[in-house]
C-alpha cells in the first residue's frame, strides 16, 4: 500500500533542481506517500507551502548549514558549494540510517565508472550508442564551455562527470523527469546502456494558477493590456528584438551591473517600441503571463524547466540557449518540432536581426510543419498539453511493488 511507503527526496542545492523534486515530493503526498523532503534550513524556508491535505505526509528536514542554494552566489563559486554539499554526506547518512526509508531518491551530485568523453569535439556530435538519427549534441561554442565544466577539475576534488557515473553505478533504477510519448527512444537507449531501470514520471508541470491574484499596480496594468491584445498574438520573452513587428511582453531581469531601473535599456528604447510592446524589469508572474490567452509564443533559454512550463499551455517555443544542458534541450525541442532556435555563427554570436526572424517564423507560421531527418514531427497543440500532463502509469505501478530501492532522479 502507498501509505506504507517511506520516500527520502534529497535534491541538489540549486532551485532548478529543488523545485522540481518538492513539485515531486507533494504527488506522491498526493497518491498517499509519505516524503521526507532533506534539503539546507534556508532552502527549506524558502520553499511553497504545503497544503493542509498533504502537510500530514511531507515533513521538511533541514540539515546542518554550511551548503544553501546556487542562487545565493556567482557561478564561479558554484564549485565551492559543492565542497559544502558534500559535507552533508555523514548527516545525510545518520538521517537514513535513523528513518530507514524504503526509497532513497537524490540528484546528480551525490556520488556517496568513470565513462569520459576525450575532448570537447567529441560532444558536438551524438554518441555512438545513439542508434537513430538524432540532432541532439552541443554546438563547438556550447562544447568549450561544457566539456571543462563536467570534464574538468574543480575545488571539490570531485569531477561532475564523476558525480554522475558514481550515482548512477550505485543506484538500482533511474527516474527522469519525461514521459514515453516525448522522448522514448532516448529512454529506451538510456536503460540499455545503463543496464538499469528507467522510470519516466511525467514531466510534472507546476500547478496552474486557479485566478489571477495580482495585487502590484503596475502588473494590473500590463494584464490591462494583455486584455486588449488579439488572441494568441504577443510573444513572453527573456530578450528580445522589436524587429520582428510583433507584440511582445518583456520581463527583464535587472542586470548586476545597473545601478537602477533606468539603467538597463537605452533612453530611448520606450519611446521607439511603447505602441507595440511594454518591458518589465524585475520579478515577473509567469505562470499567469504564459497561461494569458493573449500570449502566442515565448522567446527563453530553453531550460527544462521553463521548457515545461510553456509547453503546458501549448504556445509556440523559440529558444535561444546560453548554458549547461539548454543547447541539448533546444536541439530536442526543435527536432520533436516544438522549437524555432535562433540561428548563430559558429562562435555562437547572433543578431537582432536572428532574434526577429525566429519570432516572425515561429508566431507567423503556427501551422507549419517541422520536418526533420525526412520525417514529419509537428506536434498539434492537444499532443502537447497531453505530453505536458503525462505521468508514466508504469511509475504507478512500480512505486507499489519495488522495496529499498535507492534511486537517482535527473531532472
């Protein structure tokens, strides 16, 4: 029975990977699993509430601090954060060892086999095992930034690649955040090469927001606006261009290095686009953006998260990656034809002028089919609000029948 059940969820201290696996950790409250959810005491607090129904099954632990979260520091301290993850090996271990759960599932980074590739070149084209024609692999520009960053030494004396092999050698079954119908082949690869059990779960969308409960004066007003656009016309975006004529919504992060508001754009970057589109700087409401029915498209980054995000509301996709795994995520989006990627220069420069001709392509054409290697593979709309929502039944059944079973969860 579920209720039986016992599930220790110990993610990487990053809220690319917390969010997810605490998104996870209330389903299973959900289907009537008990979670312990171990994370730092900060990261812990910084979580969503729970909801009184679930609270009974999910108990937050934090363990001693030291190790808080990637969004706390530069990316070249990330390597140090590991050091103090990995001090959170012996209580982790006491933590197990006084619950005795029967699952354990944990993330990437907790080794606690070796398969390198040689250069960066070798991770510009698919691997060997990959039998089927695939578009998926970094670009050369991707490849001299990934290849040191999981192939490379750093301060935690531990390799990322390292990381990766020792968990997956010592864990019994692997859980994806996918699903069968978006990425089967891939996963079916993956379970013979690992020689292990590959439990796809869906991809866990976040909740949908029931209403809107905006309060901030300013986003009343740009929902205001939303209102008066045409359906399905205005593009969400990260970075964009007014070149591509389009209405747009552009939600900005304040970059480090402005003092103020006024210093991010140019004087007179509001006057030259205010009749076609409104930029927002700071936090934006995305989910209630993305589910506006005024918005068409969303120009990102291709994170798997934000990949998830936008593809439950069935917009049109057009990604322009920068780090980590976002180039493997676009090349797959655009090759199950659910993605535009703006096109670069082998040094990976681009233009605005790229940017708003993959605006006008993606939003212009909705109806156009993707082929790619010969085959047609646009998805219709329905297919990827299905995709969106399936949670493998396999995993169901599974999470009734296997006992102590320690298990890695890529996300």
């Amino acid at each position: 029975m579920a209720s039986d059940l016992h599930i220790v969820v110990f993610p990487w201290s990053a809220f690319g990977h917390i969010l997810p696996f605490f998104h996870f950790s209330k389903a299973l409250a959900e289907a009537g699993v008990h979670v312990s959810f171990v994370s730092t005491p900060r990261n812990i607090q910084r979580l969503p509430a729970i909801s009184p129904t679930l609270a009974p099954l999910i108990n937050l632990y934090g363990l001693p601090e030291g190790a808080e979260a990637t969004v706390d520091i530069p990316a070249e301290k990330i390597q140090y954060l590991k050091i103090a993850y990995d001090l959170l090996q012996h209580p982790f271990k006491q933590f197990v060892a006084e619950k005795s759960p029967n699952w354990i599932i944990v993330d990437f980074c907790s080794p606690w086999a070796k398969r390198f590739r040689r250069s960066p070149e070798s991770l510009t084209s698919p691997p060997e095992w990959i039998t089927f024609p695939s578009s998926v692999a970094f670009r050369s520009y991707e490849a001299k930034n990934m290849y040191p960053a999981m192939y490379g030494e750093n301060a935690s004396g531990i390799r990322d690649a390292e990381r990766v092999a020792k968990t997956v050698s010592g864990c019994q079954a692997i859980a994806v955040r996918s699903c069968i119908e978006f990425e089967g082949e891939y996963i079916d690869v993956y379970q013979k090469l690992v020689s292990k059990q590959v439990i796809p779960i869906g991809l866990l969308p976040p909740e949908k927001p029931e209403k809107r409960e905006i309060t901030d004066g300013t986003w009343n007003t740009i929902f205001e606006w939303l209102d008066n656009q045409e359906h399905e016309s205005v593009v969400f975006v990260g970075f964009g261009s007014e070149l591509s004529k389009l209405p747009y919504l552009w939600a900005l992060r304040k970059p480090t290095w402005a003092a103020t508001d006024l210093d991010v754009l140019p004087p007179e970057f509001n006057n030259k686009t205010s009749e076609k589109g409104i930029v927002s700087i700071g936090w934006a409401p995305q989910l209630e953006l993305l589910s506006h029915p005024s918005i068409g498209g969303s120009l990102f980054h291709s994170g798997w998260g934000s990949v998830i995000e936008t593809l439950q509301y069935g917009l049109c996709l057009i990604v322009l990656p920068f780090i980590a795994d976002q180039g493997l995520n676009a090349r797959l989006l655009v090759e199950k034809g659910l993605a535009v990627e703006v096109d670069r220069k082998e040094d990976g420069s681009f233009t605005r002028h790229d940017i708003a001709k993959s605006l006008r392509l993606a939003m212009e054409h909705k109806s156009m089919v993707f082929v790619v290697f010969g085959r047609e593979n646009r998805l219709t709309k329905d297919q990827v609000y299905e995709i969106a929502y399936r949670v493998d039944v396999g995993f169901r059944e599974n999470i009734y029948t296997v006992k102590k079973i320690n298990l890695i969860f890529f996300f």
